[in-house]
C-alpha cells in the first residue's frame, strides 16, 4: 500500500505543534505474527500516536505483514519509507534486510544490512534506542514474542529517557524468550496480552499526572518524604539528595502503570504492597542511554 494512498485515512485532529507526537516502538520474533495481529486489531483509531515495527524477518523472504495486519487494523498499515516523515495515527512496518531508526524532526531513517548477519535484522534494539534519543518521555516500547533478548536494551534506553516500557505477558506468547529477557531487565512498567495493550496507551497519553510536577506546589513535601522513607527502610539507600523533580517523573510513571491518579493514594498503596517499593526503589536506579555523555573530556582525563 503506498503512503500517498493512506494520506485521507489519517486522522491529524489529536495532534497539535503543542503536544509532542508519541512514538511507539514495538519489537517481535518468531511467534510475533499473532501477538501483532491481536495489538493492531485494539489500536485506539485516534490516539495521535505513531508506530513503528522492527519484526526480525527473513532478508530473502518478501514480507507479507502489511497485508496480514490491515485486513483488522484500526490504522492504516504501511511500510516504512526512507525519509518520510512518521504521521500520527498511522503503523510503519521495517521492510526486511534494513534497520529502522527515527530522529529528533520524527524522520524514518533505513539502513541496508549486509548478508553477514551477526544480530537479529531489524534491530529492535536499535529502533528503541532511536526513539529514546529521539523523543525522551514521548517514547514507547512494546517487545512481543519472540526468542533471545532484542529489545531488552533498547527499553533500558527508553526508560533511562523518561519513557514507558510494555511487555507481553509470557503466558499468552508463543515464544516467550524476549519478553521474560525484557522483564527481567526491569525495564517493563506493564504486562499484557496483546489485545489489551491498545487501550492502555491511550489510557498512558491521557494520564492526568503525565505532565511533570512542581513539586514543591503540587505535592505535600510530608508525602514525599515519607516515599523516600519507605524506600531507605526497604532497600538502605537514602535518596533525600537526588534531583527531586526525576524522582517525581519515577513516582509519576509507576502512579501511571498503577492508575492511581493521587499521590495520596500511592502513598497508600506502598503500605499495602511492599514490592511496589522495590519496584519504584529499581525504576530509580535506571541509567541514562550513555553514562560517559562528554565522551572527549572523560577520554581526556
């Protein structure tokens, strides 16, 4: 299907120059058909939301996806173009025997792989990493079915930026490989099946607390604290000194997985479920996409 064919099926209306568009990087292996055929089946229609695939696929194969995934899309399906510009509303699917990355002006970027292949093709790696660079807290990883650990490090990537990491629940995957590797990684804030992932995104850009708190205004200081508290009583780590405001964004995002719109009601919760504690204690503790960011003066020194 060619893009120009699409462009009346694309609903712009939930994008505007003031809200950032939401990029969703989703990765899959084998087993990977049916679990995207049950998520584009769920899309919201109009979420203002672009996605992207890297589907590991046969280089000597022709795809067939786009095909198979808009007979029940709520979207149109397309495959990716070098650079195109990426349209809300609308799934990309990399072609096969290319990586797919986007850059910071929402730009498609392929790159041809060569016949020796020593990583799965396409990266899903590589695409998170891009969106994670590329868009900071508007990024979105999605890892399917699929064998080995693709994707795993490219979350670590997403969340280290601010952004949302979803795996499929293990138990409805028919290879469940990546998905455990991606949770195990700590780097998932939801486990669903693939059906149920589209109403969580739309639920996720909708979140009231999505935009960052000032927290010295919005949250009473004893509330905080107290968060604090319980996590040095748990784990034996004070984070009194961290930068209050991306400890806020830790606290927001797991209120965001939770559903639980008030900070009071979070407060509660990690009364009632001490693994929550653990859980916001390890979300905290997650790197940026590269340590060494001056890679010159470290060099240097």
């Amino acid at each position: 299907m060619a893009l120009e064919d699409n462009n009346d099926k694309i609903d712009n209306t939930t994008v505007t120059d003031d809200i950032p568009l939401v990029v969703v990087g989703i990765g899959a292996s084998a087993g990977g058909l049916e679990a995207l055929q049950g998520l584009v089946a769920n899309l919201p229609p109009a979420s203002g939301m672009s996605f992207i695939l890297a589907q590991h696929l046969s280089p000597s194969h022709k795809s067939m996806l786009v095909d198979l995934l808009e007979k029940n899309a709520t979207i149109p399906v397309l495959v990716a173009v070098n650079k195109v510009k990426l349209l809300p509303n609308t799934f990309y699917i990399c072609p096969p025997n290319y990586n797919v990355e986007i850059t910071r002006d929402n730009l498609i970027t392929l790159s041809a792989t060569s016949e020796i292949r020593h990583t799965p093709r396409p990266s899903v790696d590589m695409l998170f990493e891009s969106i994670a660079f590329a868009k900071g807290e508007s990024a979105i990883g999605i890892v399917l079915s699929g064998t080995g650990t693709d994707g795993s490090r490219g979350l670590r990537a997403i969340k280290g930026e601010g952004g949302f990491g979803i795996a499929q629940d293990p138990n409805t995957a028919k290879f469940d490989g990546m998905p455990n590797s991606a949770i195990n990684s700590g780097n998932v804030d939801l486990i669903l099946p693939p059906d149920e992932i589209g109403i969580e995104l739309k639920s996720i850009v909708t979140f009231p607390r999505r935009v960052p708190l000032e927290i010295e205004t919005t949250v009473p200081r004893e509330l905080y604290s107290g968060i604090l508290r319980k996590i040095k009583r748990r784990q034996k780590i004070d984070f009194t000194l961290y930068k209050e405001s991306t400890i806020m964004r830790r606290i927001e995002r797991r209120m965001t997985a939770l559903k639980v719109p008030k900070v009071q009601s979070y407060f509660n919760y990690l009364d009632e479920n001490e693994a929550e504690i653990e859980i916001l204690f390890n979300d905290m503790l997650i790197g940026v996409t590269s340590f060494f960011r001056d890679t010159t003066a470290f060099l240097r020194l």
